[in-house]
C-alpha cells in the first residue's frame, strides 16, 4: 500500500504502518488503565448492557470525556465527537471510530491505549460502528450511549442516531446518565500526581502573565504567552481568560472570556483564570495582577475583603464537611458589606464539572454532596465590592486529603505586581 498512497481509499485506511514509530506520548500506566475499563463494564454490567458506545468531543464542558479518560485520545478537533465501542466482556477489543483517517489516524493509533482504530469514513461513525457492532455479534443486544457533553447533557447527533438505529434495527439503545463522573470524584494516585503536574503549569502559565503584563501590552497577547508557556510543557489549555480594566475607574469584576485588542496601561488591573489540561485532567488557577503599584481602594479591598474572605472559605476544604456547610461559609462576603459571585466552588476532572456549590443553589450527587479524601476541587469566591464594578478574583485547585487538603498549585494567595 506504500507505493499506493495517492490513492484516497488506500490513503483513508492504512494501518500498521512504520510511520510516528519512535513517537513518545506520555499515558498512564496500563494497571490505570485496566482500572478504568474495569470500572465502565462493571456499569454496564450493572444496568443489564452488552456493549456501551463512549462519546467524546472537543468542546469545555465534554474535553473528550469519557472516551478520552479511557483512551488517553484527550484532544479531539475535527467532529462533534468520536465513539468508543466497549463490549462488557474483556476479552472483546474495544474500538476507537476516530474522526479522520490516514496520517490521522496512524498517529491516534501510537498516541491512545488500544490499538483498533478506525476512521469514520467521512463522518459516517455509525457505519462503522455498526460493523463492529456485527463484528462482536451483539447485533441484537442492549447497547448503552453516553452523553457526548455531561454539562448540557448532550447525546450524539440525530443523523448518526438515526443511522445506528437504521444499520441496527434489532438492537435496543439506551441513552445513558452521567456515571462518568461517579467512576473519577475519586482521584486515583496517578491521577492526582498528574493534576500535581497540571498545577505547576498552572503557576508557570500565571508567572507568564506576571512577567510579560506592561503598558503598550495587548490583552491578546497575554494570552499567547499563556498558550505558549502551557503548550511548551506539553499540556494543553481548556480555557484562558484575561480581562483588564483601570484601577482608577474599574468596571471589570471577572476576567474577560475573549481576551481583546485592549492595550495595558499603568495603573490597569488583570482579572484571569487559566484551566490547564495534562493527560487528560484539569487544574485551574486565578489571581489579580496589578500594572504597577495598587492603589488605595484596590489594595484595601483586597486585605479587607479578598483575601481573609478567601482563605475563610479555605478552611472548610476537608472531609467531612458539607457542600450546605460551604454555601452558608460564602455569606461571609455579604455580612462585610461586600458581594461575590454565586458561584463558590466545583468539582475538577477531565474539565470544570460537578458538585458547583452556590451561595443560592446546591449541584451535586449524594456521593459528592460531603467532601472525601481524594476529590479535587476548585476554590473560587469571586470577591465584588457593593457596586460590582471592582472584582477581585482568586481560584485555586485543591485535592482533599485525610487530614484537611493539599493545593495542587503553588502560588501564594498575594495580590500580585507586574
């Protein structure tokens, strides 16, 4: 087939090639892995399934889910999703239907955890889902679908729903529930040294912001120092958000989630939170960072109010202790005289997700709704004077530990200068 490449139906399903051999992509150890697979069969198992189709797809709220959190395929860029097809017994080869073909593929094939991969022949996933469906004889069988995005709680598109159930017609499909979640609030040890990772990128990438924030500067260009330092470390960037705003006459409490064109001055304020992704799992961070020296109003309401309000909630990060618990603990801002935002704190993952703990409302499963060692977590109560025209924004990310919880980044709570 080499000598064939500029052939579209040989170029499209090459396989087994020689090309990416002496690649190196970094992957959990394979015992994490067979954790995992382990985990979802014993689901599936549970809910009376004989295969399960994976989703995953590239936007905030899905970061591949749980096809990439079995796979280690955690950037997908050309399709609303890709499909795992994953039978209950183990000794069935799960199958990645990858999005493109070619090149592409070969390179997924070195990059992921399982080595059947195929392309999805155009975008026409259920097809070759089918096939290997008919391939595992569960033509007639309960097959369970996951959610593509957990947030929203959205499922594969109508076309190639419809086309399963046309290729399938004896088959039964089940939509499922969330229960990705379930199997990872949990860290593993491997998992929490990699969001250990994840957050010394995190400070790297904030440093990035310290050091190259001056006047004549563009909010856009922030960003690219942020990109540049996260994708230096080999980690991938769910979100960077960077606002600024004069310190003399604010009007910004939150970064902005579309970096602009707006040039820094002296005296200019920079609201940001970064998420960065590292084998799969996020961490997050944020912090004030001022062009110059703070003024008065500025560095006041951080010592009165941003700061000791921050490390009040703090003091509720250990086991035991209850979301209710933690959403009472956010009043402290409006019994000062102050405000904050409603949100005060969600859980971290493959991205931002659940329990999200309000001042006004409450997220979060029975299994989530008390802190457990091993849950990650981020902190962030968005400190906003009276007028909401000044916020001061801290996030940090924190696993919880038998004894209280450790910071997973390691930048001080200080109100930084550029």
């Amino acid at each position: 087939m080499k000598n064939v490449l500029d052939s579209s139906e040989n170029f499209a399903d090459f396989t087994d090639s020689p090309y990416y051999r002496d690649v190196v992509y970094p992957k959990f150890s394979q015992r994490e892995y067979e954790r995992r697979f382990s985990a979802v069969r014993d689901y599936a198992r549970k809910q009376n399934l004989d295969a399960v189709i994976i989703c995953g797809g590239p936007n905030h709220w899905s970061a591949c889910y749980g096809m990439g959190w079995l796979t280690n395929h955690t950037r997908e860029w050309h399709a609303i999703s890709n499909y795992l097809i994953l039978s209950v017994k183990p000794s069935d080869e799960p199958t990645l239907i990858y999005s493109m073909g070619g090149s592409h593929a070969e390179a997924t094939r070195r990059a992921i955890t399982i080595s059947d991969v195929r392309t999805s022949k155009n975008g026409k996933f259920y097809a070759q889902i089918a096939e290997r469906i008919k391939e595992l004889k569960l033509e007639s069988s309960r097959i369970g679908i996951t959610m593509i995005d957990p947030r929203f709680g959205d499922y594969p598109p109508v076309n190639q729903i419809n086309g399963l159930k046309e290729k399938l017609p004896d088959a039964e499909f089940v939509f499922l529930p969330d229960f990705f979640h379930e199997l990872w609030c949990i860290k593993s040890t491997e998992e929490i040294e990699a969001m250990k990772e994840a957050g010394r990128i995190c400070d790297l990438a904030l440093r990035a912001i310290q050091d190259s924030a001056r006047p004549g500067v563009k909010e856009y260009e922030l960003r690219a120092e942020v990109a540049h330092t996260i994708l230096k470390h080999d980690a991938e960037f769910n979100f960077i958000i960077i606002g600024t705003t004069p310190m003399s006459n604010p009007a910004q409490f939150f970064g902005n989630p579309r970096p602009s064109n707006r040039t820094l001055n002296q005296g200019d304020l920079i609201l940001n939170e970064l998420a960065v992704e590292y084998r799969g799992l996020q961490v997050q961070i944020g912090s004030p960072i001022c062009v110059g020296q703070p003024t008065e109003r500025v560095k006041r309401f951080w010592d009165d109010i941003a700061k000791p309000g921050f490390a009040h909630m703090e003091k509720f990060l250990r086991p035991g202790v209850t979301l209710e618990e933690i959403s009472k603990a956010g009043r402290w801002y409006r019994e000062r005289g102050s405000q904050s935002r409603p949100l005060l704190l969600h859980g971290l993952g493959v991205s931002s997700e659940r329990p999200e703990c309000c001042l006004d409302r409450i997220e979060a499963q029975p299994y989530e709704s008390t802190l457990k060692p091993g849950m990650t977590l981020m902190l962030e109560p968005d400190a906003i004077t009276p007028d909401g025209m000044l916020g001061l924004f801290i996030g940090r990310s924190y696993v919880i530990t038998e004894s209280g919880h450790e910071a997973l980044t390691k930048t001080p709570i200080e109100l930084l200068v550029a």
